[in-house]
C-alpha cells in the first residue's frame, strides 16, 4: 500500500496554505456528482462567511465582547447566525449553507429510454431515444416490453423536457398544462398513413365493426409472443399531401389501446378522421392522468415534482399554479 504524506512545508509558505491549496485541487479537478456538490458548497460558504467584505465593527478586544455579541444574536432569536457566528470562532464548519439555500432535491425527473427505430421508409426521421416521467418509466417498459414480445413496435416522437422548456409558452392563454408536467405521449406521425402494409404503425378499424384506433403492424413473426397476434381484415387509413383514402385487406396487426391503457396511457377520444399527411390528427397523441383528482390537485404540486422555484418563476406558468384539476383540464 502506498503511503500518503502531507506536503512538507515550503519556507516561506504556510503548511496549512498548502493543505488547503491541495484539497481545492483535488475538488477542482474531480468530476464526480459528491465533488461537485462539494465545490457548490464551497462556493456558498465563501459567498456567504469568507472575509470577502471586511467586518465593519472593531475586533473584539476579549471573550466578554465575544459573548455579548452572541447574547444579543440570541435576543434577536437570530439563532443560526448565532451558531455561523460561532463556529467562524472556533474555525470549524457551520450551518452554513442555511436551509433553503441549497436547492431542493426534485421529486421526479425525466428519464431517457431506447426508441424503437423499426426499418420503414420513415426510419431517418425518428429519434433514437425518447423520455418520460420517472414515476411513469417503469409501466411504460412493460408495456414496450410486451409490444416487441408480438412482433411489433412502438416508435415515440421524444418530447425532451428541457429545464427551460417550460419557460417557452408564448400564449400564457393557451398553455398545453398536460405537456408541460410531462403527462403527453406522442407517437411519431411519420411512420403511419403512408402504406398500411408497411408502416410501423396504422390508424385502422375493422371489417368487421368498431371505431378506428392506433394499431402496429406485426414486422418480426419470429418474436415470442408473435403467435397471440391474429391476421384479420382491417379497415386502414392511407394518405398522400392532399387527401386521405381506406384500404381494406387481411392484415396482422396489434391492438395498442389495451396495451397502453395499462400503462396509464388514454386516449378519451376516438382519433379523428386524417386529411392528409399534413393535416393527420389527434391518433399519435396519449395523455395519463393517473393520480390527478378532480378538485383536489393543484398544478402548481405537479409542476413542483419536475422543476425548481426558480424554473417556474421564470416562466409564465407561475400564473397558474393555483389551478385545480376539474377530471379534465386545469382550471
């Protein structure tokens, strides 16, 4: 084993300077997330307690000055300055930073996953990753995980949700609230409408009857589960830059509401009918609204679990924060 030493001292220069001076290298060039926190602290009690600004009172003379300083903090019931005042005596870490002045731990995050990026025409346009809620991550892989079991995929047009991002509401009238605390999900557009026979994924019905809905074309029949998906004759939507036709034809497709709908994901609506490629719809957009109670949730507690006071101050959503959710929006 290796032993460390001290610095010996230089002539001239204090040993404590030296200490101190090797310390800050280490913190200066360490990249870890504790370092780091480390300097932020650092910073902070230098802003805060270092002798940047020269006291503007007499140095005290004896310890009875000393105390009377303490008794009069403590009859000002200043009592962390109190105890930053006593530990700068005794040259030992205070209270410092005092509380609310580190920023607070967020409660959620949004965590980045894998798209799929099946081999379509469309493939070039769609992100090769995609994030979502922390607290909706882990239901949201299962049912990933069931989708690509039968054969199929789910390609996601990513929503990054900068820090900043919620500071971008142009129209504080008509601000999306849903997205804006990360409860959106949006499939990507461009792989469905093109060709039903090989798009990833269709808006359809069947022959046979019922509302059209979002499905994904089975494109691996080797998958474990790719026998639970059935060949039936489906109804789909194909669209080219000025209009919208159905074709109907035997086609294996999987059902992706029940799916998601166990994830948390709905949509309370049936997609509308396509235009054209431009003109396409609401099928790619899902929202989940799963723990919001009519009447009792306030935005302002939802956007508190994804970004900091400051973020939201700056923003003009801090005008919103007292709306309650009424079972469908933010009121």
């Amino acid at each position: 084993m290796t032993e460390k030493t001290l610095p010996q001292k230089e002539e001239g220069v204090d040993i404590e300077d030296q200490v101190i001076a090797t310390l800050l290298g280490v913190l200066k060039d360490s990249t870890s997330p504790e370092f780091m926190r480390t300097q932020q602290i650092l910073a902070q009690r230098l802003a805060l307690t270092g002798s940047v600004i020269p006291s503007r009172i007499p140095e005290p003379k004896n310890i009875t000055e000393i105390g009377g300083y303490l008794n009069l903090l403590e009859k000002l019931d200043e009592t962390e300055l109190r105890s930053q005042t006593l530990a700068s005596i005794l040259g030992v870490a205070g209270t410092n930073p005092p509380a609310g002045f580190m920023p607070t731990e967020l409660v959620l995050f949004f965590a980045a996953r894998k798209n799929d990026r099946p081999e379509v025409t469309q493939q070039a346009t769609i992100p090769v990753q995609f994030t979502m809620r922390s607290d909706f991550a882990a239901a949201f892989d299962t049912a990933l995980k069931e989708i690509h079991e039968r054969g199929c995929t789910l390609p996601i047009l990513s929503s990054v949700q900068s820090r900043s991002q919620i500071a971008d509401a142009a129209n504080p009238t008509n601000i999306d609230f849903l997205n804006a605390i990360g409860r959106t999900l949006e499939l990507m557009p461009t792989t469905a409408l093109i060709d039903p026979d090989t798009d990833a994924l269709v808006l359809a019905r069947l022959a046979a009857g019922g509302d059209q809905q979002v499905v994904a074309r089975q494109i691996d029949a080797t998958a474990p589960k790719a026998g639970n998906v059935t060949t039936e004759s489906w109804i789909a939507w194909q669209c080219d830059a000025t209009s919208c036709t159905e074709t109907t034809a035997d086609r294996t497709y999987l059902l992706l509401t029940p799916i998601l709908n166990t994830a948390g994901w709905y949509q309370f609506a049936v997609p509308d009918v396509p235009m054209s490629l431009s003109v396409s719809g609401n099928w790619f957009r899902w929202t989940n609204i799963t723990g919001l109670m009519p009447n009792v949730t306030q935005f302002g507690d939802e956007l508190r679990l994804l970004y900091t006071e400051a973020e939201i101050v700056a923003s003009p959503l801090r005008e919103h924060l007292d709306k309650v959710w009424d079972g469908s929006t933010f009121q």
